[in-house]
C-alpha cells in the first residue's frame, strides 16, 4: 500500500474526519485525523487494513494543543503507519483504544500521567509511575525541571 | 476459600528490580493481578527535553543498565534521522557488533537470574563469569562496562583499537562452547523441566493483541523479529535465523533466547570479518559544528549556532534484547529535542501479565516472571 492509496481509502470512507495523510520518513503515512471519528478509526484500521499491533500511544504538548499518536504495525504490508489527533489543552479528551488493541491500556495510563489527555471508556485510568494525587502532568512544557522550589511533591493524603 | 490480594514487591526475590506485583489469590491459584510501576522512575523522557542529542547517549545508558548500547543505537538511529545525518558504514558495523554482544551478555544476565530463581545455583555462577569476557570487550574499545556513552550522533566515538577484533573471536569460540554447556546444565535437570515446562502460557494471537514482544513472542510461534522484519543498520547485509519456539510457555522462552545468543555470535562473526576488510572513518565527516565529535557542544557556541538548525522528526523501532523498543523523536529546530517518546518493551510484556499469569500457582510466579526477563530501568524510564 502506498501513501495515497491508504488516503484515497481513509477519505472516501471517513471524509472531513480525515484532515490530512502526511508523509513520513521510515513510515507509510501520518494519517491527521479528528478526534471524533477516532473510535471508528482505530476499527477501521485493525479489522480493514489489517494493524494488528499497536506500537506505540504517546502525547505531545505543544502549548496551545496537544497532540496524541498512535503508531500501528501491520504484518501483511510491513510498514508502520502513525495516527495523530489535535486535541484543546483545556479538555484533551478522546476515546480509548483499549477495546481495540487491549496494549493500549498501559500506553494510555502513561500518556495520562505524563501529559494528561484523558481517555474516554478506558478501563482503569490511573497514574501509572507517578504517585496517585500527584499535582502536575511532568511532561507538559509549564513543568520546569529546573525550578526546584516548585518541585516539592504534592500528595494528597488519605 | 476468602480471597486476597498479597504484595509480591516493591522488595522481593522475584522482581528483579522495584516494582509490585499485586496478586488476587484464592488458595494458591491466581486469581488476577495488577502490575505497579513506578518506584525507578526518573523522567528520562523529560530530562531529554532540557539536554543536547550527544548528551542524551549518557541517558539511554541508564535507561536499561544491561542493555546500555541497544538502547545507545535506538536513540541514535532516530535522532540521525531527525538530524538529516549519515553514518558512514563503518560505524554502522560497529554498532551492530556491539548490539549483538550486547544481547548475549544481556540474555546471558537474564540465565544467571532465572535460572537461580527456580534453585539451579552454578548456572548464575557460570553465566556471570562468561558476561564478564564481554564487559572487558566493551572495556577496550569503549572504556566502560555498564555505562558505556560510545554512540554518537553521526557514528561512534572510536575505531576498534588494534587485535580487538581477534580477541572478539576468541571470546565468541569460547561462548559457543559455554551455550552447549549452558543447556546442559538446564535442559538435563528434573527440577528445570518440573518448574518450567507449560507455565505462563501466551499464544501468538493474545500476545499480539497485548503488545507483547520479543523472546516472548516469538516462543509462541511467530517469526516477528524487527531486524527481518524492518532491517534497520546493516542487518539487512547479515545472515541469520529467527529463533523460534512452539511451546509459548516459560521453556520456550528459555529456547529462543539461547538460540539468540547462537544467532547473535554469527551476526558478530560476520561484522568481524567485514570490519578486518574494511577499515575507515568511524565518524560522518560534514557534521555541524555542534555535533563534533567526540564531546557535545558547550557553553555559548551551541547558541551562537542555534538558527542553523535543522527540523525534523525520528522514528525508529529496534529490536532490543527484551522485545521491540522505540523512539520517536521531535525535532522543532532547537538545541534540544522538543520531545522524545521512547517505548519499552518491559512495560507492556509485564503489564501483558494480567493475561498470562490468573489461573497458575503462586509458587510459579517466580519462574513466569522471570522468563520475561524485567528491566526496570527500561520499564519505568
């Protein structure tokens, strides 16, 4: 499968959800899609187009968004493909893939803790190597490691 | 019979490292469990936000202390990529040779701990002074044996000093030996097979589906092995086997490992030889300033140079002792990565445990443990 064809495919059956197949060096695509559709999506691409490993879920701050990815391997076509979604910083939500690919439950626990997307329908959404009650998401931009006053650990007690 | 929820960890003989297994027990058969990260972790991933590429090698060190230079490679292969630079091929042999000695010394360790876990003593004994040939390898041509810091962004830092290459192969004969000897040791032994054979069991298709790789898959049957699969480096030059196994349970792992290390001494054979026939730079010759060789930038220059620099991403998956690690790198232009996702395969093999561990004894939970072969370091980053 190339680049285009996996465009031609997403846009014809998902339209304006698909907002752009980028691409991507070492990588079929980077498949932009909006995080309304992305249930749908991630079935699409397990059940239709055959990734039936999910790699990787990460989140990205880029201060005014964040941004979550999701890269996928698939056996047939022996490529990774990358799914990106632009979330609001002020509700960073979208829906989880763990009844999709059930790997995704400790990605998605981690993408929480670190950067703090919340993930809709996942099962046991919990820090996973912060302390629970932990005040900040470390891997947002407006978490200084360099400010050690403001380092002081928060923890709610019981 | 009232059920209960025991603690194994974050101090107990069968982690191998900190971390807390929760189980759910009802007698002596599990019930569920509920892995807990987290005690090691240091925000690798953060700390990288704030450092020079050339800088971050001495992190991905420490990320998995027994595999320091497959993960060196993983971070090298993607920040190259976010960078726009070659290697030259010299470099890229070196690199491999030094991966695969670091897989056998890793799987190696991983014999000497697990096995001592289901009670055979001499085989730790044994396994630790054969790892020890290989750390005095790495000695000589790195100048650490844990802690390396010899990849760079652009190649490595140094050539093999002379006759290196010699004591490689005498040191890979003798290993050859010692595996044959390794196996016997196990495979003979009563209590081995009584302690091992069709615990932990995971098909292909469930593992797939919980994101476990590595040894542990491949002992399911699947030939998934990402230096076939997607050759990164030069191992698309290189022949060897896919180790595989049938049985899916703790044995099986115990089989492809050490079919690994066989594999693995072929793939170093093979560098050695191109290595004697090709000599050459190590190191990429129009690198930017600010990534010369041997030492990261310091002090002003890094920002005098700032507006010259590239942008870009990385990706690169690789296939690391313990299953399939990755990094992804985004590059904004800055002197540091604007963020680096590293994925590990520890994490998820150990989380996977939720799937493979209900329904066996609690007595066996130190040898399904430790046929995953956990490295905290990696796990919790």
């Amino acid at each position: 499968m190339k680049t285009n064809e996996l465009a031609a495919r997403l846009t014809s059956k998902f339209g304006e959800g698909i907002l752009g197949v980028d691409e991507f060096p070492g990588l079929l695509g980077r498949v932009r899609f909006d995080a309304a559709i992305a249930s749908k999506l991630f079935h699409t691409f397990r059940d239709d187009l055959g990734f039936a490993h999910l790699t990787m879920v990460g989140a990205i701050d880029w201060i005014d968004h964040r941004e979550v990815f999701y890269t996928l391997w698939s056996d047939a076509d022996r490529v990774y493909v990358m799914l990106s979604a632009n979330l609001p910083s002020d509700a960073p939500t979208i829906a989880s893939a763990v009844p999709v690919w059930p790997s995704a439950n400790a990605h998605e626990r981690e993408a929480w803790d670190l950067v703090g997307i919340r993930f809709e329908g996942h099962p046991d959404l919990r820090r996973i190597f912060m302390p629970e009650g932990y005040a900040y998401h470390p891997l947002l931009r407006s978490f200084k490691i360099h400010e050690p006053e403001d380092l002081e650990v928060k923890v709610r007690s019981e | 019979m009232s059920e209960m929820w025991v603690n194994m960890g974050p101090q107990h003989p069968m982690t191998h490292g900190l971390w807390n297994l929760r189980v759910r027990i009802e007698g002596e058969v599990i019930k569920d469990v509920e892995p807990e990260m987290g005690y090691l972790h240091r925000g690798i991933e953060k700390i990288s936000e704030d450092r020079h590429y050339n800088e971050i090698i001495t992190l991905m060190d420490r990320t998995c202390y027994v595999a320091g230079l497959a993960w060196e490679q993983l971070f090298i292969v993607a920040a190259e990529q976010a960078l726009h630079i070659t290697p030259p091929e010299r470099a890229e042999y070196i690199r491999v040779l030094s991966a695969e000695f670091q897989r056998i010394a890793s799987h190696i360790m991983w014999y000497a701990a697990f096995v001592q876990d289901i009670g055979l003593m001499t085989p730790f004994l044994y396994g630790m002074r054969d790892r020890d040939l290989i750390l005095d390898l790495f000695q000589s041509y790195t100048g650490g044996r844990l802690t390396y810091e010899y990849m760079r962004v652009g190649g490595v830092r140094n050539d093999l000093p002379l006759g290196l290459t010699d004591r490689c192969r005498k040191v890979c004969d003798w290993l050859m030996d010692r595996f044959v000897e390794y196996d016997r040791l196990c495979l003979s032994s009563t209590p081995f097979h009584e302690r091992c054979d069709g615990l932990g069991v995971l098909e292909a298709p469930e593992a797939i589906a919980y994101g476990v790789t590595g040894p542990m898959l491949r002992s399911a049957g699947s030939r998934r092995d990402l230096r076939k699969d997607r050759p990164y480096s030069v191992y698309d030059k290189l022949q060897f086997d896919v180790a595989t196994a049938t049985t899916a349970d703790v044995t099986g792992r115990y089989l492809v490992r050490m079919e690994e290390m066989r594999q693995a001494v072929r793939i170093i054979r093979q560098c050695l030889d191109w290595l004697d026939d090709h000599p050459g730079p190590v190191m990429a010759a129009q690198l930017p300033r600010w990534l010369g060789a041997p030492y990261a930038p310091v002090g002003n220059e890094a920002y005098l140079l700032k507006r010259n620099y590239p942008t870009g991403v990385g990706f690169s998956m690789v296939e690391e002792p313990h299953g399939e690690a990755g990094a992804y790198i985004v590059n904004d232009g800055g002197e540091h990565p604007y963020r680096v996702k590293f994925r590990s395969p520890v994490l998820i093999n150990i989380w996977a445990s939720k799937r493979y561990l209900p329904g066996y004894r609690v007595a066996d939970i130190p040898p399904i443990m430790g046929s995953v072969d956990v490295c905290v370091g990696e796990c919790d980053r």
